[in-house]
C-alpha cells in the first residue's frame, strides 16, 4: 500500500493562542515526536493517553487549591486532545466526568478502592462503548499462585466500536473494534511478587473479554487490544519482564526481587498469625521488633519454598501464552535515542517525584494468538524493528509524546507536581497509531 502524507486527523495542540498563553505558566506542554521510518498508509487514526493525576496530592506538594491543580491537568490533556484517555488516581469521579464531557468524552470509572480508582475515557463521537470488565485483581484465579498480600488494585477494560466519523475517508482496518484496559498495579519494592501476580490477571482478563466478546457478537470478530496505565514497574522488574516476554524466566535482579518480595510476604504473614501473648512461643522467631525471615519451616504447609513459588509463576506465565509490546519501546529510539535506556529501549522517566524518578507508566498493545504465528523469535526476544511491530500487531506507530531527558536542567533538584512544570507526580504518555 502506497504511502501519503500524515499530519495528525486531530491536532495534538488544540488551544488558541490566546488560551495557551493562559495556561502556559501553569505547565510545560511538551511535543509530539513523529516517526518519520513510519509511512501512513491512509488507515484510521487512534491517539491513546496514559496519566495517573496523583489525586490524593496535598498543599505541600502543589502550592495551589486542589481544585484549581484539577482544572490544569483537565486543560494539559483536552490540550493534547487524545482520543482516548487512561486515568489512574481518579477521586471525585463524578467531577471529572462532568468535565470530560464538556469536551466531548464519555468516562466510565472503576473504584476497587478510595485511592486507586481508574478510569477510561473516549470521545463520543468516535467510538461507541459496546461492553465493559471490571477486575479485581484479589478475585482473579490464577492457578496455585495466589495474591500472598492482598492488594485492593484493578483493572478497567472497554469495548469501544468504530462510530463513522472514525472511519471516514479512511481505508478500512483490519479489525472490528477496540479493547482498552488501563490498570494501576502495587507499590514498587516489596510487593513485586503480587505484582506480577497481577500481570497473569491482566492477560486473563483481556483474552477472557475477547473471548466473552465473541460468544456474543460475531465469532469472527477481531480486536486490537491495549493495556495503559502505572504498572509500578521499571523495565528489570519482573513485572515488566512478565508482560513483555514469554517463555519468562526470572534470573538475576528480578529473581533476587521476588524472593525478597516473598520473604517480606512472608514475615508479614506471620506478624499477623502469631499469637503474641504466647512470648515463650513467639521470642523464638522475634528478634527486636523484627521478625526473622529464616524460619518459615515452621509455616512451611503455608508458605512454600520461595524458589518454588518463583518457578510456579513462571509455569504459570508461561502457560498463557500471551505476551504485551510497550509501544514506547517499539517506537521511542527512532525519535529521542539519547533518551532511552539500553536493553529495553524505554525511555528513563515517566515518575518524577520526591524519592525516585523513574519509568513506571507504559502503554502497551496485546497482540491476539494468531498475531504471532508468522514471528519469528531473536535472540534476545524481541521484534526486529518498526515494521515487524506493524506486522505482528496491525498497527502502525506515527508519534509519541516528548518525555523529559535525564539530565534536565530545569527539573533538576525538583520535585513533581511542581506549578509551571508538571501537575502531577507522573508525567502523560501518549501515542498516535494508524489502524492497519
């Protein structure tokens, strides 16, 4: 298919000039970087936003009414003007769908818990919402491998059909409609092992939806299907390992994180199972205020080998079958190498706050079984370049949002929300595609 020129069919800066100098001190609006070994081929367009808004953010860390940081994120993304928008930390849900819909998009908001709500919202008059899924990731079964510390996170999924206006003067894709999911896994550090845990959970969930999708649409139907969202992982933590290779195998620092996740589990558990007006019992295994992670033989019916339960996960990872390409590690190199990092070709930052500053927020796109039969796999796993990502996934990565460089020189020493940087602690990403 011949190419043409691209320029987007929604422009990424959709303020005036006059409303830009308004909202210009307030926020740094950064640019879409376009992929120029990425030809347009006249498909349908499709722009996806990930952001997590840090809604429980206090005085002392944005100087500026609560409210008043609210309308500065509202008016940073209807700026971008994506088509669609995965939000994390979502609180006063009813509020940002008032919002949203002022410039309209429908948003459906998904609350397992006060501070880790997320939502999904589309523009009306794209897309119309077909189904939904809501996970909870304590419920989901995922075979021996059970969360060892509960969380109360989950997950979001849409289906959204193509309305006209989306289509129009547009060749015709090759799929049938949109699945979007948008999660926010657990806290980095010791909750790695249920993070990844949930990683299981997050595949289930989209080839279950598809599946459920079928059953009671048209069996032939296809998808092109997406997970966004704070998955609390850098690329050596083994939940990122999990969604982006398969077969999986946990070695090295991601090994070494899982079983100090596990141990810390663990000794947690046992702090809540012991009976502490027991002293001659419990001084045993507490020393100080600690518990001594060395003698789990005494739970071993309860906790099994940490080793073992490693192996379980990968079997069970494994198993699935299913595997997630970040499109910023497909796509970010061609347009700001300096700015990536080496191995996983992400960029190096997407949380900017007070203690760390690292890449935890990914847009990735979950290819359907059949999408992978003609791959052939490399060394190292990974798709060979642009066009085989295009080739695998049917869809055809045209720009990526700007991400800031490590060495900054205006947010050195800063942290975020900072007002005249950034609203929020985590950064936006966003992507334009062409539906193949």
């Amino acid at each position: 298919m011949s190419a043409c020129e691209w320029k987007p069919d929604r422009s990424h800066d959709n303020f005036t000039p006059d409303q830009r100098a308004q909202v210009g001190p307030y926020y740094r609006h950064r640019p879409m970087l376009r992929i120029n070994k990425s030809k347009y081929t006249n498909g349908p367009q499709l722009s996806i936003m990930t952001y997590n808004i840090l809604s429980p953010c206090t005085k002392e860390q944005y100087p500026i009414s609560h409210f008043t940081r609210e309308q500065i994120i509202l008016f940073e993304i209807v700026r971008y003007n994506p088509d669609i928008v995965c939000l994390q930390e979502v609180n006063d849900h009813h509020r940002w769908i008032e919002r949203f819909a002022m410039f309209g998009y429908n948003m459906r908001v998904f609350c397992p818990n006060e501070f880790h709500a997320v939502a999904i919202a589309y523009k009306w008059d794209l897309f119309q919402e077909f189904d939904h899924k809501k996970v909870h990731f304590r419920r989901t079964q995922t075979g021996y491998i059970r969360e060892r510390r509960p969380s109360s996170q989950g997950a979001l999924f849409l289906c959204l059909t193509f309305k006209p206006e989306f289509l129009i003067g547009r060749n015709t894709p090759t799929k049938d409609a949109i699945i979007i999911g948008t999660a926010h896994l657990p806290l980095t550090g010791v909750k790695a092992f249920g993070r990844t845990r949930d990683t299981i959970a997050l595949f289930d969930a989209v080839y279950r939806f598809a599946r459920d999708l079928t059953r009671h649409w048209k069996p032939d139907f296809e998808f092109y299907s997406f997970i966004a969202g704070d998955f609390n992982a850098t690329p050596e933590d083994p939940a990122y390992q999990a969604l982006v290779t398969n077969p999986v195998k946990f070695t090295g620092k991601a090994r070494k994180t899982l079983l100090h996740s596990i141990a810390e589990d663990a000794s947690a558990d046992l702090q809540d199972q012991l009976d502490f007006s027991f002293w001659s019992l419990s001084s045993q295994y507490i020393y100080g205020d600690r518990l001594s992670t060395r003698n789990f033989g005494i739970f071993s019916d309860e906790w099994p080998d940490a080793s073992d339960l490693v192996e379980e996960l990968e079997g069970l990872l494994g198993d699935t079958d299913k595997r997630a390409l970040s499109l910023y590690s497909a796509g970010y190199k061609l347009v700001d190498k300096e700015n990536t990092q080496l191995g996983s070709d992400e960029p190096f930052y997407s949380y900017w706050g007070k203690y760390c500053r690292q890449l935890v927020d990914y847009i990735f796109v979950v290819p359907t079984i059949n999408d992978w039969e003609h791959w052939v796999p490399t060394k190292n796993n990974k798709l060979k370049n642009i066009h085989e990502f295009s080739q695998t996934t049917h869809l055809r990565i045209l720009a990526l949002l700007q991400m800031p460089l490590r060495d900054d020189p205006e947010l050195q020493g800063i942290d975020q929300p900072n007002v005249g940087q950034f609203p929020s602690d985590h950064l936006c990403m966003m992507a334009d595609l062409e539906l193949l």
